[in-house]
C-alpha cells in the first residue's frame, strides 16, 4: 500500500549480537541464502494508492482473504515456488505484525501480509525488527510453524528447550524466548544471544523435506513440518504454572448450530501469577483437541494465522482472577469439524509465557440429531460449503468470492427467519454489512464499499432480542455484537443512540448474575465504546 515502505537490508552489527555470529548485511533473500534457498524478489512491487481506504486503513480477516482471492485468480491455483506478499498499513488486531492468511482449501501457504505500522521506523531497532518479521511470515509459508508448536503437526519432532520457547530461531517470538531457568528470558536476552538462523531441525525440513511438505501450495500448513501429533486427551505431566485453564459452552447443540466455546483462563495462586492473555486458537498459543463420536481425535486448525508478536503481559490475582475469550471452533482449515450427531470430548492446551503448558479438563458436548425438516434445511443451508464456513469464520465477509455462500445464509433468513439458529446469519449478515469493505481487485485498485448501516442496525438489533435471554448466542459474542451495533449508531449519526445499546448490554448482562469481575470488564467495555462513539 501507499505510505508502506518494505523492508530493504539491516547490518546486524549495528547492534550488539553474539560474538560468534559475524557481523553482515542481511536482506531477505540473504537471510534465506544462509539457509541454502535461493529467494528471489519477483521484479518491482505493485503499489496500491491508499487514498481510497478512507480513514480506516486497517484490514480485516475477511478484507485480507478477499485480495488474496482476488490476486490469486491471475494465476493457476497450483503448487508452484512463488508466495504473494502484501505490505498493508496496519491489522484490526494492534499487536498483530504479521498473518499468514492463505491456510484454506486445497492449495495453502501462498500469501502472507506484514504490518508496517507495527514495525516501521528507519533506526536500527526497527529494522532489525523489520526482518524478523519478514523472515518469519515467509517461514510459515515455506510450512514453518511456531516453535513452541512443533508438537501439533504430522509428522514429528521434538520440541526445543523449555517446550520450543527456548528456541534461537526466525520462529520463536522474541519476547517470549524463554530458556530453561536460571538463565533470562525476554526480548534482551533474546537478542543477545540470536545468531539470525533457523535451528537445525528447521534447516533439515527446509532443505531436505519432502517437495510438497515445502513448496506453496503444496500439503496444508502444519502438515509435512517435521512435527508430531500429541493426544490432548493423555493426562498431561505436573503442572506448576500457578494457572488453570477451562472451556466452556452450551451442554447441547442443534446439529449444522456454530460451535461456540468459552476459555477461561484463571490464578490458581493467591500471589498471582503473570502471563500473556492471548486465548484465541487464531494466535497460536492456545491449542484445542477435538474428539468426535466416532473416536477420531482432531486438533483444531484456525484458517488464519495471526503473529502477535509484542509485549503482553496480563496480571491474574485477586482482583482479577480470570479472563475470557470465546472461539468459533466449528471450522477450520480442516473443515466443519462437528458434522456428526452425537457427544464430542474437548480438551485446550495453553501455552504460558513461562513454557508451561496448561491443559483443560475434558469438556463434553452433544450435537443433537434434527427434529424436523425445517431443522434438516437450516444444517444443510448453513453447512453445505466451505464458503459458510469461511464466512462465520469471518464473521461476516462481501467478497465476491463468497458469494454463493452468502446466498446459502440469505436463504436461511428467507425460509426460517424464525428458527432459532436464524441468529446465526443474522449476526455475520450485520458484521458484514455494517462495515465499510476495502476490496483489493484483481486491477491492483483500492475500493471502498461503503456499509449499509440500516441494515446492519436492524440484523444486530434482532440478534441482542434473541440473546438477552438464554437462548441465542454466548455472553462474549453477545458483548462484541452489542459494542458493534453501538459503534453502527453511532456511524449512523446516532451518538445517543450508541449509548443507549452500552447501557442496555450492562442491563442485559446484570441480569444474566455473572461474575462481578466478569460484570466490572464490561462495565469498563461500555464506558470506552460509550467515549469511542461519541468521538465520531
């Protein structure tokens, strides 16, 4: 984009290094060159003008999916030696540098997008940080995965020192190195010691893998990556970390009905403890198995996969025992994941700051079978496709791409828009529609399609009806729906309006007898969505 400036070289003797890693100039390609890979850069780089984003230069999930889409189509969807890169201003998420965003279908590991905001800067810091990032977004799409996540793909390898964070290596996060005790950890130590190289297990699969383990386009990420495939469901080794780890959900689905789980992550010790609050699967530290009725054990795969490589620590005490996050676990790069009626077993895995790994106990679930024809239509409707996937993944998306998937939703609506899963395409039909959409055509040209705020008011509006009870969507989705049907009025011109809907979600949720530090957050959420709005 306009206004990016990628990365050209950094001197790692611009800055203090280890003795025994020489002091030279790296650019990408040189830096893969000590790897034995030729790279080569595939002529001068498209610009895309920014004018056209507006005040909102940031992309979504679903804006990033829909360009690469879109850049895809101008050559054969094939396993080849070539990755499409994208040098985008900045990501949703603030603490995202980089994501691999081409882990669906049938062809994955082709496209990758850095965040210049979040790295940019000419001094030494930022350059150096510049090529980390850069090295480590291209890493993933060569099928290198997080070293601390060598343990999940197929086939295996050992994890590193202290669960992988112990890593020297373009993989690891920097400030969640983390050797075994007593030596530091941290991003100082880190670069101390970083001889900007991969390890000797990553150098084995780059130069020695299997050609479709490695090429784009080849096998799915994770697959091929010299890893091996742990049962969550063993009982895991002693747990010291001070932290306990839970899921939760409804007992009882209607089958084609989102799986929608909670993670609970919450203090065991009365000190407290210090970690990373990064719950989502989409980050990468939070693993979740999933065992079907039939007894086939599956590990939950995200289709994006996000970096969020900065500094964040969370502070779990008294005042704050636990924090929540809930995650969309019906599919993933795999697929629909619970397309059988019948009781499935859960277990997550967390992976803390300090290298442990903190498990769930089993969490169980029933899909039940369905009842009627009109339940019949609705799963088929709403499962029939990856593209149905792809767009409650998204939570919402108006790619053309998708079109047909939209259209499945759509006819949910027309047919049944008194089901009870109708809430489903109701909630990413006003996701979707209540934001202005960058589309990045296959012209190399940034438009903008403006939302449709009336529409998005009234399918997020009748969303809050049918969950303010105990029916409808869960708590944290409900939160997030509401805060986006405030920030809607308020772009609608609405501003008291805005405030309106914070007040009723703290009503809403006061009733429901939640936690009172569960109740104090979204008090706090209100109170910035309320100041956010009437900024507008």
């Amino acid at each position: 984009m306009a206004g990016t400036v990628p990365f050209v070289s950094y001197d790692t003797g611009s800055l203090p290094q280890p003795p025994s890693s020489p002091a030279r100039v790296l650019t990408i390609p040189a830096a893969y060159a000590e790897a034995g890979i030729e790279v080569q850069i595939a002529g001068a780089p498209d610009v895309v003008p920014a004018g056209a984003a507006g005040a909102d230069a940031r992309w979504s999930d679903a804006e990033l999916h829909n360009a690469m889409v879109n850049h895809f189509s101008l050559w054969r969807n094939a396993p080849r030696w070539q990755v499409w890169q994208m040098v985008a201003t900045s990501y949703v998420d603030d603490g995202v540098r980089g994501i691999m965003f081409d882990v669906g279908g049938a062809f994955q590991r082709q496209g990758f997008a850095v965040f210049h905001d979040a790295i940019k800067g000419e001094d030494p810091v930022s350059r150096r940080a510049q090529l980390r990032t850069y090295v480590h977004e291209l890493g993933h799409a060569f099928n290198l995965v997080h070293s601390w996540e060598k343990n999940l793909a197929v086939p295996p390898q050992p994890l590193g020192p202290n669960g992988g964070l112990g890593d020297l290596s373009w993989m690891n996060y920097v400030q969640n190195f983390q050797p075994l005790p007593p030596a530091p950890g941290g991003t100082a130590a880190y670069w101390a010691a970083f001889p900007f190289q991969f390890t000797d297990s990553e150098l084995v699969h780059l130069r020695h893998g299997f050609h479709r383990d490695v090429i784009m386009g080849g096998n799915p990420f994770g697959v091929g990556a010299a890893e091996v495939d742990v049962d969550l469901f063993d009982d895991p080794v002693v747990d010291n970390s001070g932290l306990a780890l839970e899921l939760r959900s409804n007992a009882t689905f209607r089958f084609g009905e989102p799986v929608v789980v909670e993670i609970k992550l919450s203090t065991t010790d009365v000190r407290g403890r210090s970690t990373h609050g990064r719950l989502h699967p989409n980050d990468g530290f939070v693993t979740v198995a999933i065992r079907t009725p039939s007894g086939e054990t599956r590990i939950y795969r995200p289709p994006l996969i996000r970096c969020a490589d900065h500094e964040d620590r969370t502070v779990l005490d008294a005042d704050r025992p636990a924090i929540y996050d809930s995650a969309y676990v019906g599919y993933g790069k795999d697929g629909f994941y619970f397309q059988q009626p019948g009781q499935y077993q859960l277990r997550a895995q967390y992976h803390a700051s300090d290298g442990s790994r903190v498990f769930s106990d089993v969490h169980r679930l029933n899909v039940r079978r369905p009842l009627t024809e009109a339940d019949e239509d609705v799963a088929e409707l709403m499962m029939s496709g990856d593209e149905q996937g792809t767009i409650f993944y998204l939570l919402g998306s108006r790619a053309e791409s998708l079109e047909s998937g939209n259209r499945a939703l759509d006819q949910v609506l027309d047919r049944h828009p008194e089901h009870p899963l109708a809430v489903y395409p109701r909630m990413v039909k006003g996701f979707g529609v209540s934001r202005d959409f960058k589309d990045l055509t296959p012209a190399k040209e940034l438009r903008i399609r403006p939302a449709n705020t009336e529409e998005g008011i009234g399918q997020l509006s009748k969303v809050v009806e049918s969950s303010a009870g105990d029916e409808g969507v869960d708590n944290i989705t409900l939160g997030q729906v509401m805060r986006r049907l405030a920030r809607v009025e308020a772009k609608a011109g609405n501003p008291q309006r805005a405030a309106e809907v914070m007040d009723e979600m703290v009503e809403i949720f006061d009733r429901k007898n939640l936690n009172p530090h569960v109740m104090r957050d979204i008090r706090s959420q209100a109170e910035r969505t309320k100041e956010e709005t009437t900024r507008r």
